[in-house]
C-alpha cells in the first residue's frame, strides 16, 4: 500500500479533521510502525509505503 500526503489530509477533511501537510507527516511518524518515506522530492508533500517489518514472515 502506498499513500501521500495529500491523499491523507484529503481523507481526514471528509471526516472533518483539518491537518496541514506538517502535522500529517508528524501524525504518521508518531503513531504508524509500518510505513516508510520514499519521497523522491524535498518538502512536506510525502509518499508512504507501508512494509513488513517482520521481513515477510
């Protein structure tokens, strides 16, 4: 699974939480175990991947 940013501060809004892109990344650093950053580009708009951490077992 991958996910920007973007994608989760425009799904937040739908349920009518309000996040800039800052506190998004700070949010998913914080409280997910399983994504990475493979952002390709500096600045706040990230890319996500989720991974296993187990190395697949």
């Amino acid at each position: 699974m991958t996910v920007t940013t973007q994608d989760f501060v425009r799904q937040l809004e739908l349920l009518n939480w309000h996040f800039s892109l800052r506190e998004a990344n700070q949010w998913i650093k914080s409280n997910t175990a399983t994504f990475r950053d493979i952002s390709e580009q500096d600045g706040e708009a990230k890319t996500y991947k989720q991974f296993n951490p187990n190395g697949g077992i």
